[in-house]
C-alpha cells in the first residue's frame, strides 16, 4: 500500500470505530423508516445480487451491512439494483473533479449529474445519508484520471424491522 493510500485507510478504521457507539442511535432512526412501500423493493435485485461489480459485502452482522461501493469505468451502466435499508455513504474527499453519472429510473426517467470540479485539499471525510433507494442504475458518463487511484465508497446500511 502507498502511502498516500494508508492515511484514508487509517482514518477510515478509526471512523469506523467511532461510529459504533452511534449506531444505536443511528438504528433507532432508521426503524423509523421501516414502513417504506416495499413495490419498489423487489426480491432479487438487492445491490450485492444484481451489481456485483460495484457492490462487495466487507462486513454484516444483524444490524448492519458494510459495502465497499466503486464506480464503474465511463461508458458502463451498473445493472438495475436497489438498497432497501437506510444506509450513510463514507467517502475520502480530496477534492477535485467528481465522475459525470447518470441516474436510470425503471420509469425510464434520467437524472444527470455532471461533474463537479472543486479544489483538491489534502483530504477530509465526507458522509452522506441516504433513505433507502427504489430500483435504479447508475451510468458512467466520465470519470476523472484521479478517481482511478481513489479508495472505494463504504456505504453503511442499518438494518431494520422485518427488511433484515
């Protein structure tokens, strides 16, 4: 491992770490969510079944499931997937520009969300919640040179209720 790699690993243990002593908290919240309308939640399509490529399991227990989440190269679109569980993303955020992706709904309807260029810095943790996600894909329009060299996303996802 480089060193310029070892540092986002270390930090991301010692995030890790802290968090475990949120996560009740963190679970409480996302029950909360549990009365989601399941259509958009179809058996089969759970992200580590149907976009493998992109979504590993790196940890689960009952109330949680870690995955390590990475972007495909530009020109390739992940299959049709869902996250059916609240979740929070971690990423090492070190600035400069950000892959140029494309939303699919199953509706048929696109989100694009083109890159956006910011300042590099040395780097900082970025956290992001998310509500769980009906069926969607998402495209590769471009990606950065820099990205190629970046650790993967983590996505935490809390368990909850009858889902798990």
């Amino acid at each position: 491992m480089r060193m310029d790699q070892a540092k986002p690993a270390i930090a991301r243990r010692r995030f890790l770490a802290a968090i475990g002593t949120a996560l009740p908290a963190f679970i409480s919240f996302a029950r909360l969510a549990d009365a989601q309308d399941k259509s958009g939640f179809p058996d089969g399509y759970d992200a580590v079944q149907a976009a493998p490529g992109s979504h590993k399991v790196i940890f689960e227990n009952a109330l949680v499931r870690v995955l390590e989440v990475t972007v495909p190269p530009p020109g390739k679109t992940e299959p049709m997937h869902h996250h059916r569980w609240p979740s929070f993303f971690l990423d090492w955020d070190t600035g400069g520009s950000s892959p140029h992706v494309r939303y699919h709904r199953p509706d048929g309807s696109v989100r694009d969300q083109p890159s956006i260029n910011e300042p590099v810095h040395p780097g900082k943790w970025s956290v992001e919640w998310m509500k769980p996600e009906p069926m969607h894909a998402i495209e590769v329009v471009d990606k950065p040179e820099s990205a190629v060299t970046e650790p993967p996303l983590l996505r935490v996802e809390i368990k909850c209720g009858s889902q798990s």
